[in-house]
C-alpha cells in the first residue's frame, strides 16, 4: 500500500468507514452507548479522573485517548511525517478550546459523536449537524478574509513534538496502575454512570491505536468534510464522513442497537435551539482552530503544539463546565451554559474579526 493511498478518495472513504465501524463497535463492547468514541467526552472523563472536576460519573482515563495518540506518533514518525512546529497565537488556541468544549458539552458530544449517534437513530444529533455546517460557514467567511492566527515555527528540538506521547504513556500507567495519591485524591474512576462503562482497556488501545495510524494517514476530520462540501463544493473528505455514518449504522443494524428516535436516546437532550447553537460554537472554534478534537489530537501527535494548546483548552473547559454547571444532562442544557456558549460565539467572532493575516 502506498503511503498516501489513505489520502485518495477510495483511501478516504476506507479510512472514513473503518473509523465509524470501530468507534461503534466500542459501544458494543462496553463504552456508553452512542459513544462508541467521543473525543470531547472522553476528554471530559480524563479531565474528572485526574480531579479537575468531580462529576463522580464521569471520571476515567480513557484509554482510546492514550491510543489515537500512540499510533498516530508512530504513523507521523514512521511516515517522516513528524514535524514539532508551534508558537500560533497560543493563547486564542486555548481559549479556541476551550469554548469548543463547551459548546461540545451543551450538546453533548463532539462532531465524531455526533456521526455516531445519527448512525444509531438520535433525530436530535440531526440539529446538531445544522449547528456544525453553520459554524462552519462562518469559520469559512472568516478565512476568506484574510483569518490567520499567525505562521507556526519549526523547533530544532525535535523531543518538544513527543510531549503527548509521553503524557499518553505515563497516563496509560496510571490507568493500569490506579494509583491513588491520597485517601480522597485523584486518581478518580467513576463506579457509575457513562464514566463506569468501558470496553476492556487492552481491547480499547488495539482499535484506538488502528484509529490513529488511519487518522493520521488519512487527514479524516468531520468538520472539514461537512464544511468544504457545502461551502467549497469540495467533498473529498465528506466521502469518508458518510463512509463513517454507514459503516457506523451497519454495526448498529447488526448487533440490534439502532434506535430511529427523537426521544430517550442515551445521553442526549432533545432541546432544538440549543443543540444547534451550541455546536455553532463548537464548530466556529474548530474551524478557527483548524480542525475538530480528533483532528487536533492527530495534529498534535505529529508534533504541532499549535493543536496541543488546543487541547489543554478543552480540557480546562471540560473542567470549567462541570464545576460551573454549564454542561447539559439529558433533561437539556442549564441556563448558565446557554449564557457560556452564547459568550463563546460572540468570542470566537471576535477573533474573527480581529485576527488577520500580516500582509508584510
């Protein structure tokens, strides 16, 4: 197989499929339903198992994390693909993820999830599709204003770019170990709720691991696919988001889990407005970021700390939604989120606005 073959439109579509099929079939094996593999989730409960929240049902180092970087460092690294780079606006990145977590937790699941949970028959995940092509059009207006949050520079120290790595392997020796480091301190592991089901952790790294070296060949990311075909007429990788959905949907067909419902689907609100408005937000911030919490995970194992940045953002704002009672629960979305993520659009806006690219 040729090292850009991923890259094709079979390739893409391949990649698309093979991710969708794996994250559902995480679902069948034991994560929380309809959340086979959700970055933005899953990014939440590590944020509770190392204690910046203490949502005691969502709170587990999830070890699909810990593989998607794993095997997209090595995929970077064996393909010469691993480039540490950073130094882009560090600060608008943070903050760039941290409202997209927000906005993510309003709904309640990154743009991943969201294909995901349309494959098992969540009507409500529909909307949030709206929200992500809305954002995005405005993500893509911006860019056609001259939108730039500055040129990355290259580090000669090439061990800066493994940073990820290294937090992924030490976070997988806590999670085998599950040490605790006090009598009521973290580690934390949730013994109920989304944060207690879990695929086997060996069986969970394997198909994350797969997930990540397909990820990182094949520059699969939901948000561009869904943005670029409506706005850019440009739908390469829009094949592999509908190859994800169906792929996703076959799983769920065969193992009997598809459920065509607007009502009492597994972690989720059926609150219209905002299930659109909060994945505008999302959407807008990864787009401004230039990619979605899947994307920015494999950018960072490449070796952007760009998108790293991004990522301790989400994490913070994870933190920040449970500990300020901004994310949802599935009776909908609480008045203090509704009020974060309309705070985080009008942000996102204005550094739309106010970040151009220097003509110099």
């Amino acid at each position: 197989m040729k090292n850009k073959f991923l890259t094709t439109s079979i390739g893409i579509i391949i990649s698309g499929a093979i991710i969708g099929a794996l994250g559902a079939l995480l679902s069948v094996l034991g994560n929380p339903k309809n959340m086979g593999i959700c970055i933005a989730c899953f990014t939440r409960d590590l944020a509770g198992a190392l204690g910046l929240h203490n949502i005691s049902t969502v709170q587990y180092i999830r070890p699909e994390l810990i593989g998607i970087t794993i095997g997209a460092t090595i995929s970077a690294i064996i393909s010469k693909e691993f480039n540490p780079k950073g130094g882009s606006a560090p600060v608008i990145r943070f903050f760039l993820g941290f409202f997209s977590m927000i906005g993510t937790l309003v709904f309640l699941g990154c743009s991943w999830r969201t294909l995901i949970r349309i494959a098992g028959g969540d009507i409500n995940a529909i909307f949030g599709i709206i929200g992500i092509v809305i954002g995005g059009g405005i993500g893509v207006y911006f860019w056609n204003k001259d939108f730039s949050l500055g040129q990355s520079k290259n580090y000669s120290n090439k061990v800066i770019g493994l940073i990820p790595f290294f937090i992924s392997i030490f976070l997988l020796i806590l999670l085998i170990v599950k040490i605790k480091f006090s009598e009521n301190g973290a580690i934390f592991f949730s013994e109920s709720g989304p944060g207690s089901m879990k695929a086997p952790i060996i069986i969970s790294l394997i198909i994350s691991i797969i997930i990540g070296i397909i990820a990182q060949k094949s520059r699969f990311c939901t948000i561009n696919g869904i943005r670029d075909s409506i706005f850019l007429k440009d739908f390469h990788m829009f094949k592999g988001v509908i190859a994800f959905i169906l792929a996703a949907f076959i799983v769920n067909i065969i193992t009997n889990r598809f459920n065509l419902s607007m009502y009492n689907q597994p972690i989720a609100h059926t609150n219209i407005i905002w299930n659109i408005v909060s994945m505008i937000l999302a959407s807008l911030a990864f787009t401004l970021g230039s990619g979605c919490p899947g994307r920015q995970f494999i950018q960072a194992s490449e070796g952007n700390m760009d998108s790293f940045i991004f990522i301790i953002g989400t994490l913070v704002g994870a933190a920040f939604s449970h500990n300020f009672n901004l994310a949802s629960s599935t009776n909908g979305p609480t008045i203090y989120g509704m009020w974060a993520v309309i705070i985080g659009i009008l942000f996102c806006i204005l550094v739309g606005f106010t970040m151009k690219e220097s003509k110099s």
